[in-house]
C-alpha cells in the first residue's frame, strides 16, 4: 500500500475555483465515506481550508488511486472534472509525505509560517478517526506532521516569516500601519463562532478593539464565544452575542466586521453593506458626465479626448502628430491626437479613431486644418463620403512611417475615494461578502483572493531555510520508519515459522525417545531455539536496515519467497499489529 495525495490550493488554482470546489463538513463526511470504499483505498483524510482542499489516501495502485479520488474530489466539489483537473496536483509516497510535513510547518500557507494550519490538521484527523477512515498509515503520518509543525515553530524563528491569516488580514485592513493603533476605540461584529472567527475575534480583543458582537446560527455558540473574550486575562473588551438576523441592524453599528462561516451563499450582499453605511460616507465622484473633469480635458471626457490649447481654441490636434496633415488633401474634419493616439493603428482603424476623437463633429479639426464643414453635414462626420480622405491619411502615415506600435493609453486617474467607515475581512471560502463591495466608496474589503495577492510577494525570513530543513530530515525518518515497519509483520511471520519448527522437531524428539527426562529435554529445547535464533538474527536484522532505505520495500517480498512464507500469515500479524496499535493509540 501506498500514500497518494490529491488537492489543490491557493498555489495550484485561483480563488474562484476554490471558491466553488469548497467542501462544508457534511461533504467532507461524505468524501471520507465513498473514498474508503472505493476500491484503490483503504483509508482516507481530507484536510479542507480556507485555501485548500486535499485527499489523503493509502492506495494499492498508483493510476487507479489518483483517477478514483480526482473523480470523488469533482463529484463532491460540484466542479466538473475536466474544469477541476488542469488544477490539481498529486503527490505519491515520500513526496506526500514532504507536502503534509511542509504544510504543517507553513510552509506552503498563503502566509507562510502562520501556525492555525496545525489546528486544522489536527481537526481533520480526528474527524477521520471518528469515522475509522484513518488507518495505521494515515494516523501515525498526520500525528507526525503535528509534531513536525511543533518542532518547526519551537526551534525556528518561523513565525517570524508571517502571521496567521487573521492578523495578515488585519493588517491589509489597517494598510500595512500599527493594527493595535487602527483597532483601538472600533466597534467589531464577528459574524460565525468556528475556529477562524474565534481567532479573529481574540485577535481584535487583543489589539484594543472596544466591542465586539458575535453572530451565529447556534445562538449558544455565539455566547458562548462572548463569554470567553469577557473573561480574558489580557483584553479589556465588552462583547456580546446576537442572533443572525441582527447582523443587517449590527452592521450600521460597526467599524470593522469580520466573516467566517461554512455558508454556503452570501452572507453580506453589496446591497446590504451599501445600505449599512449610506449616510455614513460623503457622495463618491465617479468619472462620467456628470463628475470631475477628467485629468487634462473637460467634464465627462476622458484622457485622450479632444482638447482646447492655451488659447482656448480646439487643436485638433496637431501638436506633436508626426503627420503632416495639411499635406493631405482632403483631411479637413478629422483630428489625430499624435503618435500615441495612432501608434499601430491599422488604416482600418483610423476612421474609428477619427470619429472617437471629434465625438461625431468636424468644427474643430477643419478649423485647425483651415478647411470648412461640408453643406449638408451640419457638421456631422460622414465616413461615406470621407472614404478618399482616410485612404489619403492612411498612406500619409505609411510613407511617414510613424505607428510602429500599439501603445498603451494615457492612464486616467481615479478620482479620490473617501477615507473608509467600514472595513470587511471576509476569511471564508467559498467568500461571505460580495466582491462587488469592493467598488463601494467608503468601504475597505480584503478577502481571500486581495490576501493571496498581498502574501505573493512577502519577504522569506532567513528561518523558512532551517524549517526545511527540518521538512527533509522527518521525511527521511518517517519514510525509514515506515519502510521498516512495513517489513516488520514478514520478520514475524518468518520468526513465528521458526518457533513452529522448533516446536515440531521437540515432539518428534519426544516421540523417538520417550523416557528422556524433563532436565535433558529442556536443555535440547534450550539449545534448538538458540541455533535457530542465531541464524535468524543477522539476516532479520540487516533486511530491516535494508528495508527502511529508499528502494528497500522489496526486501519483505524477497524474504516471504526464500522462506515460503504463506502472505495470509503474514497479513493476520499486520491486521493483529493495527488492532493493538489502535487500542494504544491516544488522542491527536
């Protein structure tokens, strides 16, 4: 049997994949269950998070295991599978090994180094424990990523790389500035009483926010939260639980709201925070007709529309156009703003080019190429009858030379946005709040996806080298470990035979020589164990070495043949070994 692994996150596939691809704990119950009985697998876990959904499973066949739970992850996702395949990523034995190991340790987090991802861990093994989809190898390999992630955090400086995704999102809400200055004297809704928001919510309390109302489904749940923020040692908060239906009323309250729930729809809809903070919020200018003057033109116009010189006269506008226009007969009514304006401009284009720049009128641009508007136009642009003049200016532009290529635009500035009255941090996936509350004036949002954005290029600390480190060593242990442990039940198997004959070649003793006394025949049992113990000692000792080395897995198989060793003996010793193991085992 064999580990494989099939996921993807934040690395592999964009936040709106993840979004749909989320699994809320009823699916992830029901993934569990048909991955085990699917054939390849005989156990099972999912580690699902806010970005990252992932199928740990130990399989008998390397190809028939990665098809079987790339289909399962599609059917419980509710993405099609030819959708969800281009984002997944597989890793098989030692490799699987490496990836669990490295995302305990934080290494592979949106912030890397953040330490809630060990929660999770160990909330998805327990899960699996509590449906016994977690056998010997799944158990022993997600207790050993909690003691990796530990070890990682406690003898490193890891946590100096980042921060838990809760204060990373804090601190993109607060613009990179002092979150406990930002915080202090804010009102805070929470909205959901799970892990992420309970952290949130601690985290807020810590840093000087002076309310905090908790929201939930289960009323008690939230209570029960508020409670424990009341109670802290080290806040000096007031808080208090609402139901959900008061978040509509709670929301015109607060400064800062923070959402994580395992809801499936919107929790927060545009219109809903539009309302919450309407009055709240000078009037938002928005370029169009009727807002500021775009930068360098008039109202309404943006960058690159015709304009007026110092003189107050309409320039068509030949200043700085590489063409001659008046050279080109026929080229009164239209207006080329330069070479930016035209800059790989097929002739094709030119006309609509034209007519974008007089917005439909000639007045302008004849007076500047002293022509007069055509009788009968009213100075509307006729592309008909102009037919002569854009072939003429199309050629002047050929034999000039002049358009190498398309350039990008003018930039046109964004009007100022008001200073924000509220400030989102949605943390669930799939989102609570709705994108569209980004365009909302006086409103600061940061999600998953504007996280993922931040974290990209966040500075590596000199630590994540050592963390590794330390990665590469547990692999190569765990790997030894369980390369031997593998071995284990056939050197029983072998030793059990060994007693077998033993205890066959005594009774034959006794049958030849039944008067011999008790003292001479525990003294020939004596000295028929040691011999066989001693010729089984060396080589059962070196098959395990060799075994728990890269490559070694074929040493049990080696060992079964030489000794005709029957396998339903040797699998009775592992199934016997697990059920032990299982009695043993404590709790994650």
């Amino acid at each position: 049997m064999s580990l494989l692994v099939v996921g993807l996150s934040h690395r592999s596939a964009p936040v709106s994949v993840l979004e749909r691809a989320a699994l809320n704990t009823d699916a992830q119950v029901k993934l569990l269950q048909d991955t085990v009985a699917a054939e390849p697998a005989t156990e099972a876990a999912v580690l699902a998070t806010c970005n990252r959904i992932e199928l740990y499973a130990d399989v008998d066949k390397f190809h028939a295991g990665v098809a079987e739970l790339s289909t399962l992850l599609a059917q419980h996702s509710g993405v099609g599978l030819e959708e969800l395949t281009p984002y997944l990523y597989v890793h098989y034995e030692d490799r699987a090994v490496h990836h669990l190991f490295s995302v305990a340790c934080g290494l592979d987090s949106m912030v890397v180094g953040e330490g809630q991802i060990l929660g999770q861990i160990k909330d998805s093994l327990a899960r699996a424990q509590d449906l016994h989809s977690a056998g010997r190898l799944l158990n022993d390999l997600f207790q050993q990523a909690l003691r990796v992630g530990k070890r990682a955090h406690s003898e490193t400086g890891i946590d100096r790389a980042g921060q838990s995704l809760v204060t990373f999102g804090l601190e993109q809400l607060a613009r990179g500035g002092d979150v406990q200055q930002w915080a202090r004297g804010k009102k805070a809704l929470v909205i959901g009483a799970g892990s992420m928001s309970s952290l949130a919510a601690a985290t807020l309390a810590r840093a000087g926010i002076a309310e905090i109302v908790v929201a939930n489904r289960t009323f008690d749940r939230a209570e029960r939260l508020a409670q424990i923020l009341m109670e802290g040692d080290d806040t000096d908060v007031a808080a208090r639980a609402v139901p959900m239906e008061s978040v509509p009323a709670e929301l015109t309250r607060a400064d800062v709201t923070v959402s994580c729930t395992g809801a499936t729809g919107l929790v927060l809809t545009a219109e809903s925070v539009a309302g919450a903070v309407e009055g709240r919020t000078p009037p938002s200018a928005v370029p169009g007709e009727d807002g500021p003057p775009a930068p360098g033109g008039e109202p309404g116009r943006t960058a690159g529309a015709q304009r007026s010189g110092p003189s107050g006269t309409s320039l068509g506008s030949e200043d700085g156009c590489p063409l001659e226009l008046s050279s080109v007969q026929g080229t009164a009514g239209f207006s080329v703003l330069g070479e930016a304006a035209v800059a790989g401009m097929a002739a094709a284009e030119l006309e609509q080019h034209a007519a974008w720049v007089d917005k439909g009128t000639v007045g302008g641009a004849q007076r500047a190429a002293g022509g007069s508007a055509r009788p009968g136009t009213a100075g509307t642009l006729d592309p008909a009858a102009d037919t002569d003049a854009i072939a003429a200016l199309a050629a002047t532009v050929a034999t000039v030379g002049r358009i190498p290529e398309r350039r990008r635009p003018e930039p046109v500035e964004e009007p100022q946005r008001p200073e924000p009255v509220l400030f989102l941090l949605d943390l669930a996936m799939p989102r609570d709040i709705d994108a569209a509350v980004h365009r909302l004036a006086g409103v600061r949002l940061v999600d998953i996806e504007s996280l993922a954005e931040a974290s990209a290029g966040a500075p590596m600390a000199a630590d994540v080298d050592q963390v590794r480190r330390i990665v590469s060593d547990e692999v190569a242990a765990f790997g030894a470990a369980l390369r031997a442990a593998h071995i284990t039940p056939t050197v029983v198997a072998l030793r059990t035979m060994a007693a077998d004959v033993v205890a066959g070649e005594i009774a034959r003793l006794d049958g030849r020589l039944p008067g011999l006394d008790d003292k001479h025949r525990a003294e020939i049992t004596q000295t028929v164990r040691r011999v066989v113990d001693k010729l089984l000692h060396a080589p059962t000792v070196r098959v395990k070495q060799l075994a728990a080395e890269p490559g070694g897995a074929g040493y049990a198989d080696a060992l079964r043949t030489l000794f005709d060793l029957d396998p339903e003996t040797v699998a009775a010793v592992s199934r016997a070994e697990d059920s032990t193991t299982e009695k043993d085992r404590g709790p994650a």
